[in-house]
C-alpha cells in the first residue's frame, strides 16, 4: 500500500488514514497536528510515528484558512547582527516553538518606514502575534496601527510613551546601581563614565541616570567626555575610544552600555597586552560570548535568552493560551572576570 501510495499520480495520504490506520479517531489525529496539550505523549508519538510511516503531509495553510489563525510570530528586530538579538531570539523561539508556532525574525535597522511595512505585512498575513525592540525614533503614532490591529504585541527594551502595548525590560536602574558599586567599592575607581548608547535609548538614560547618581553619592568624579551618546557597536566604540585616548587619560572604571560596546573598548585599551590602558571595564548583558575574550569581559548580567522566554510567556498570555513559567525579567548580577581587574 505504502509504495503504491508514493508512485506519480497515487492518492495522496489522508488524516483520516492515519487515525484508521491506529484504531483513533480523526479529531484526535487533528489534535496532535495542532500540538494540542489534551492529547497524551503517548498517543502523540504513535500518530506522529504512523503519519511519518504512511507518508501523510500535515496542510497547515489549510488549516490556517479555516481556522484564521497562523502558526506565524514575527521577531521584529533593530538590528540582527547584534549578539544580543541572536541570545533574545533563542528563547522566545524556544517558549514559542513548544507551542507549535514559527518564529520569523525580521530587520528593520531602525528604520520607521521599514518597521512600519513589516508590521502591517505582519497584521495583514494574520500572523499570530508579535515581538519587537522598536525602531529608536518610534514615537506613539508609530506604533498606532499594530496597537489598533488587536494582534498580540510584546515590546522589549524601549519603552515607548503613550503606547498601551505589553513590555518586557531591564531593571535599569539596579544595573547602574550594580555598575557603580563594583566599579567604586569593589576597585576604588575614583572617575568614571557611562560609555556608549544612542541619546534616545530608554535603556541608556534609565540606566545612566541611576549610575551617575550613586556616583556623585558616593563622591566620586564623573567623565563627561567619555560619557557622550554613541552608536552601540564594538567598531564605533572602539574609534570613539581611540579618539578619546588621544586627547588624554581614560577614567579610572567605565560602565559600557552593552558588551558589544565593551568589546570595542577593550580591543582600544589594549587590555590583556603588557602595554594595557589602565582601566576598570564593565559591560552590561552578559553575552554567551564574553567570557571567552581575551581577557574575559566583566558585565552586569542580564540574561538575554531568558528575556527572550519571557517575551514568549508574555505573547502566549495575550494570546489567551496557557503560559509556564515567570513572566517576570531576571534580576541583574554582576559577573565579574578580568577586564575590570576581578580574577
């Protein structure tokens, strides 16, 4: 049967042969394939083992059409080359896939007319929601249109005024807390610097704010020169830093915006060669990655796979489905290594 099945022109394998084939009703054969949770493991596998062995194709377009809904989430993204977008995307994929969606990411490098096409596209094909860091300069009315759409939106990072959108962040103002105690009691920097960060970055001004201000608390100096807004990437940090080390000595301790941003001042200090700028270096994130420089980045951790999880619990929850796990951000911590002098 199965070879006759799979010559040109042979009828095409049916959900009801697959659910005839085990003794099972088609209902529930259609609820494995919607990786429904009322079904046992048990059956599951042995639907999913007997599907596979017939050669049965679930349609999922079609079951899209009548049930409008899609299996489609959009990861709307600022810039997918950043480290972290990849560690974020992990685990909203991870929460999202167990579920049965697909999750797409998209690029929109900033850009408002590009965020905005990718989002009506996004409304338009049904998709079944939404995550996005939105574009730098989005503005309310920006973000209008997927707000008025009903489609589940979860916005990470950049808190928009006036949008009535869920939000998933970083406590920005226990990293700068974190950045000041550890570069203060911990290595008695006596000046420091905030380092890196576009101006209108939410992330920058709450997590600056609160550093700048156990700093002066604590009576130390402030850089104002190396504490100016600046592309968050590793090549302009690292020109910026040149640039600045030119023109005199660096701070004593400086708390980085990203470790995308602390790598480029690392490569700039030299650090981890004999002729190293003596300088304190905390980045903020804790990417996968850091811990393998040279000399490994310190960083306030923020756990970026796990903000990714909890995008994904907080769509599911605006979506109406069942949701495990904390739909609350970890707690920063500092991870420390060599680049700000900790062993």
């Amino acid at each position: 049967m199965r070879e006759e099945r799979e010559r040109p022109g042979a009828r095409r394998v049916r959900m009801i042969d697959v659910a005839d084939s085990l003794g099972l009703s088609r209902a529930t054969v259609s609820l494995v394939m919607r990786n429904s949770p009322l079904v046992s493991a048990a059956t599951r596998q042995a639907v999913l083992a007997e599907a596979e062995r017939l050669g049965y194709i679930y349609n999922q377009a079609a079951a899209n059409l009548r049930t409008q809904r899609n299996d489609l989430v959009g990861l709307v993204m600022p810039d997918v080359i950043n480290p972290f977008v990849g560690e974020v995307s992990l685990g909203v994929q991870e929460v999202l896939g167990e579920v049965g969606f697909f999750v797409m990411i998209a690029n929109m490098v900033d850009d408002l007319d590009l965020q905005e096409q990718i989002l009506r596209s996004l409304v338009e094909h049904r998709a079944a929601g939404v995550v996005t860091i939105p574009a730098l300069t989005s503005k309310a009315e920006h973000l209008a249109g997927i707000s008025r759409s009903g489609l589940p939106t979860v916005l990470l990072l950049r808190h928009i005024e006036g949008v009535d959108l869920p939000f998933v962040g970083t406590d920005e103002a226990a990293i700068g807390r974190l950045g000041a105690e550890h570069l203060l009691a911990v290595h008695g920097c006596r000046r420091v610097a905030y380092f890196g960060g576009d101006t209108l970055a939410s992330p920058r001004v709450g997590r600056m704010d609160s550093f700048r201000r156990a700093v002066a608390e604590a009576g130390a100096g402030w850089d104002e020169s190396w504490s100016q807004p600046l592309e968050p990437s590793a090549e302009a940090a690292c020109r910026r830093a040149a640039e600045l080390l030119a023109a005199g000595p660096a701070p004593d301790g400086v708390l980085c915006h990203s470790d995308n941003v602390a790598y480029g001042l690392a490569r700039a200090l030299r650090l981890g060669e004999r002729d190293a700028v003596p300088c304190a270096v905390l980045g903020i994130d804790d990417l996968r990655q850091s811990a393998m420089w040279n000399p490994p980045i310190s960083s306030i951790a923020t756990d970026p796979v796990e903000l990714g999880r909890v995008c994904g619990r907080v769509l599911l929850a605006e979506m109406g489905l069942r949701v495990e796990g904390s739909p609350v951000p970890p707690a920063p911590e500092v991870h420390a290594r060599a680049s700000c002098g900790c062993h």
